[in-house]
C-alpha cells in the first residue's frame, strides 16, 4: 500500500479522479455559501470558472502535488497514530491545515500573470482559512477513501 499522499493522490491512475474529487468538493462547497462573503466567494468561483475552459480543473491539477506535500506531515502522523478518520483529525488542526494549505495557493496567486483572476482572488483570501476549514472533514474522507 503506498504511503505518502503523492504516491497515493499522484499515481496516475488516481489523480484524475483526485483532481474530479476536488472540483466536486470546491463546487458543493462554494454552493453551500451564504451571505456577504458567500456572495463574495460565489462571484469569484464563478470569475476562475468562467475564465477559461478548463482552467480550474487544470489549476487544482497544477496544485495537487503541492497541496498533497502541505498535507503530508498531517497524514504522517495521522496513519502512525492509527487515526480512524482522516477528517476528523483535519478539522481538529483546522487553523494550522488551512494555513499550510492557504501557503500553497498564496505562492500560485502571487506568481499569476492573469489579473482577473488575482483580483478574484485577493476578494476572498481574508475569509478563506474558515471556509478551507468547513471543508476539511470531507477533504479528509476523500483523501482516506482513495489511501483505503
């Protein structure tokens, strides 16, 4: 069985699902928003989704090494401590998991020449580490169903 998350999320007959799983999540996610900052978050997820064919597929694809390494030292411990739900223990690190993620899509925003796209972003970036951590249990349960 492969131990790390990009031998698990990266094999190549996995990470195009991944990829798939990711979007699914972001959508249910994004659409489960309400108020000022879910108008917020809608408006930019409908920008990144309308500003190319296939660019957020492509972006999560471009990312998912770099967010599987963030994830890592979290998996590392969780399967050494013989953790039952990957979620579960996401969410009860959620201030310091959405850092290390937010830490990945800070570093792509930051080198994006698309100013559209970095407007987008830097609208939802303040709010972004509660929204990350609403998401992490089921962030975890996928990441636990494909190491399964």
């Amino acid at each position: 069985m492969a131990s790390t998350l990009s031998e698990i999320l990266l094999a190549p007959d996995a990470r195009p699902q991944v990829v798939t799983d990711c979007l699914a999540l972001i959508d249910q996610e994004v659409s489960e928003k309400s108020g000022a900052s879910g108008v917020a978050i809608k408006l930019a997820y409908k920008t990144a989704s309308t500003f190319a064919s296939g660019y957020l597929r492509g972006k999560v694809d471009l990312m998912l090494p770099e967010l599987a390494g963030a994830l890592q030292p979290y998996w590392a411990e969780f399967s050494t401590a013989g953790g039952s739900d990957f979620g579960d223990y996401l969410a009860k690190r959620g201030d310091e998991v959405s850092e290390s993620l937010l830490a990945v899509s800070d570093a792509h925003g930051a080198a994006s020449e698309r100013p559209v796209i970095i407007k987008a972003y830097q609208t939802v970036r303040n709010g972004a580490a509660k929204h990350i951590q609403a998401a992490l249990p089921q962030l975890g349960k996928m990441i636990q169903k494909r190491a399964g």
